[in-house]
C-alpha cells in the first residue's frame, strides 16, 4: 500500500449515536478532518475515499464460536489487562443476523462451543456489524482497504505495547483522567494536534472521537504496513472475510 501519499487519505471510524464518526488524516503530516455519517455506505462514498478504514467492528462472523469467541479477541485479550473487559466475544453468524435479542441468543446458545448467549452489549450493535459485513460481502474489493481495530489495542500499540492502566469511562459517565491520557498518546503519536484538540462533531460522543483518533492511528500503520493482524495469519469466515483485530 505504501505508494506516493501525497493525495491518500486513511481513516479511523467508530460506531457512535448518529451512525458512525470518521477520523480523515493523511498517512503523514497534520491535515484532518472528522465527520460524522449516518451509514457505513455513506462513508464508503465520502469525498476523501479513504485508501485504508480501521474501524472498530467485528469483521468476518464465524458459523460456529468457541470459547471467548474468535481466535482475534483470545489473541488481543491477555495484551490489555485491565481494558480487556472491553473486547466483546464475537458469536456465530445466525445471531448476528436474529431478528430479536431472544433469538440472537437461541441462535448462539446452538452455534457455540461451550453454549453461551450473545451479550446484550454486542447485539446492541449487530445493526451495524451487519451494516458492515453486507458491505464487504456484496464487494470483495472492499476487504483490501477496510480493517477491523479495536480502540483500546491501538492505545496499547500508541503506548508501547503496554495496556492503559486508565479507562474512558466510569459507571458509564466520560472519565477525564482517562480521555486526557488518551489524548496525550494521540498527540505523542503524532495524531494532528489540532484534530486531537478538536470538538465533537454532532451525532457523536467525545469518547467515539477519541476512539475515531486512535482507529486512524492504526490506519496509518496498515498503509505504512507496519500493522500487525491478531491472529497472524486471520482466519477467515465462511465468505472469505478476514477475522483478525489489526494493531
């Protein structure tokens, strides 16, 4: 991917209130900008296309889950300590696509080894996995420049591969000392000082910004191809989608 970057953007995106929050840099230099679109289609079609998409979804749905979910989530959960309650088990595919949070977890209980519910956290979610997933399934080219990442691994990554001992949030409310930590890494990393410093656009929350950030730190490690798939080599779903978290 490393060619001539000069008119490259790359992007981090997060689900947020709205739809989904879009960081746009450049693989170098201070230029961004953040948007906030109401469907990942939209975002696909956004004026800066962005050459690489990290965005904090699962990608790739397996038929059948095992214990703790896919390989991905087992592979990055023991790297966070105390954060790694924020990587969620990833269920089959059938309950994904269930049509309620009852049969999403009939559907799990009969498609993972040991039985277990899909947690109501991530179903709250599943419209836009699927949002996603759709996408990538109906264009295979789409797989080439969109990568799933997980926010707190990419702090992980921006802080030298040790876990922050802070959380964004404590008993749901933004948790300050945690956001001015992350925002510092995003500055240290050599985020756009003025985009990290930036307000909240509407339709998103300042947690989804800071998450947006630290996603478009870790695009532009994959443009760089300096990023690493959790696990190396990614399975693969039943649609040739990759499973793998990207830091």
């Amino acid at each position: 991917m490393n060619n001539d970057a000069g008119d490259i953007w790359v992007a981090g995106v997060d689900g947020c209130r709205h739809g989904w929050i879009a960081a746009f840099v450049r693989p170098a230099g201070n230029d961004g900008e953040l948007a906030v679109f109401a469907r990942f289609c939209d975002l696909l079609a956004a004026p800066q296309a962005p050459a690489v998409l990290a965005v904090d979804i699962p990608i790739g749905l397996p038929e059948r889950a095992g214990h703790g979910g896919r390989l991905a989530e087992n592979a990055v959960r023991p790297l966070l300590g105390l954060r790694q309650s924020s990587v969620f088990s990833v269920p089959s595919r059938a309950s994904i696509y269930a049509a309620d949070y009852r049969a999403a977890c009939h559907a799990a209980l009969a498609s993972s080894d040991p039985p277990r519910k899909v947690s109501k956290q991530l179903f709250n979610i599943a419209p836009k996995i699927r949002e996603v997933d759709a996408a990538l399934r109906d264009d295979h080219r789409l797989i080439a420049r969109v990568f799933e990442v997980h926010p707190e691994l990419a702090f992980w990554r921006l802080n030298g591969m040790r876990a922050l001992g802070e959380p964004k949030k404590v008993n749901s409310r933004p948790h300050e000392p945690g956001l001015l930590l992350r925002r510092n890494l995003l500055m240290s990393a050599g985020l756009p000082a003025a985009l990290v410093a930036s307000r909240t656009p509407k339709g998103a929350a300042e947690d989804d910004r800071i998450d947006a950030l630290a996603c478009a730190g870790i695009a532009r490690r994959i443009w760089s191809g300096l990023a690493q798939p959790f696990p190396n080599p990614p399975e693969r779903d039943r649609y040739g989608l990759p499973m793998a978290i990207w830091a």
